[in-house]
C-alpha cells in the first residue's frame, strides 16, 4: 500500500483524510510542522508527499526545496490562495502537482495516482544515448558529457519526464499544451509560463549541453544527435 505524508499545520484534515485515502488503497501518515515532516521523511518509507503552503516554521516553498535537495519523491503542494504565481514558484521548486484549497478529495486521490504511477512504473525498459547525453528510462538516471567524463544529473521527477517526453521523439516539436497534458495528466491554468519555467530549470541542469530548442510560436524539442 503506497505511504502518503501530509505536512500541514490542520490537525482536523488528517483524520478523516486517512480514512477516505484508505480506500483508494492510499496510507496517509501525518506532520503538523515542517520540522516534523523532514524528520518522517528522512525515516523514510513514503511515496509521496502532500504539502500546505500556509506553514509554521517555514512556508511550503522553503520546504519544498530541502526535501528536494535529498530526495525526488513525488510533491503534491495544497494552496488555499490558488494563485497562479504561488503555482509557478512550487513548480520551479520541483513540486510535481498542485491543488487549491479546499479542495474534493477524490481530485487529490486523482493526483496522488498520477504522480506515484508516473514515479513507480518505469516508461520504457531502455536506454537513450544521444551525443553528450544519455538516458536511462529504466533506472531514472541521466548522465550529460563533462569536461573529462559522464556525469549524472540530479533531476526532480517532473524534469525527467520532460526529458523522456523529448527525448523519445527527437526532433518531434511538442507544444506547451502537448507538454503539460502529457505530463500532468489534467489541465492547469499556467500554461505558457509553467512550461517556460520548467525548460528553462532543465535546460540549466543540462548546461553546457544546448539541446533542447525553441520554436517561436510552437514549442520545444530535442535537438542532439542520436548515437
């Protein structure tokens, strides 16, 4: 049964979310702090994890950047304002989805499936080498030429998957609405400058290797040799 953390600060939404995950087959474990929540998630044994952004200690965002700087579970950020700019901070933070508040629960069992399917089956049992660049689809690794050797990148989840979106059809130009449909599985009201945000993180990561191209007026694709 997958292990779900909830870190937020309502110690009235715990309960009765527990039982309602539960049958979904989903485990809902508890934290009211961020503090409490590193200390579970460093003990390990959770899929994924729900995230207040309204916090003591420290908002959403500041936590949802130390649990990426150890670890790529699946984030799933719960705002009560909705806004779009709280939602294109988290997604440059490497959170994988969001919700507003309050929200339905059977919409937040919807994304939790999604985001643990998407992290738990492997897309292709394969690997994609390309000039500089190389993509292990089963393992989740990336590895891009260094000055001496390969080294391996630290992607969160969400830039792998666009990784493999592009890599998979080299050349293909896939649109900012191809891009986040195939990778949220659901519409969002960011569209354009989420899809920016997220190029742009990956294509840091990815530096000095310039491979992932921009069409004006189109969208983006993958522009490096296949060895």
């Amino acid at each position: 049964m997958p292990k779900i953390l909830l870190i937020d600060d309502d110690a009235e939404l715990g309960g009765p979310l527990g039982v309602y995950l539960a049958r979904f087959g989903l485990a809902l474990d508890c934290a009211l702090s961020p503090s409490a929540g590193l200390v579970k998630l460093r003990q390990g044994g959770f899929d994924a994890v729900i995230l207040d952004v309204m916090l003591p200690e420290m908002d959403g965002f500041a936590l949802c950047r130390a649990i990426r700087k150890d670890s790529d579970i699946p984030v799933v950020m719960l705002t009560a304002r909705g806004e779009v700019m709280d939602r294109v901070v988290g997604l440059e933070l490497g959170a994988d989805d969001y919700l507003p508040k309050p929200f339905e629960p059977r919409e937040l069992v919807a994304r939790l499936q999604t985001v643990l399917r998407r992290q738990r089956v492997p897309m292709e049992a394969h690997r994609l080498v390309f000039d500089g660049l190389e993509m292990d689809l089963d393992k989740r690794s990336v590895l891009r030429q260094g000055e001496l050797a390969m080294e391996e990148l630290d992607l969160t989840s969400t830039e792998f998957e666009l990784l493999g979106l592009l890599a998979r059809e080299p050349g293909k130009v896939f649109s900012r609405d191809d891009i986040l449909n195939r990778l949220r599985g659901h519409e969002v009201d960011l569209q354009t400058r989420a899809v920016d945000l997220l190029v742009s993180r990956l294509r840091k990561k990815l530096e000095p290797l310039d491979c992932i191209k921009t069409w004006r007026n189109a969208g983006y694709s993958l522009a490096v040799g296949r060895v």
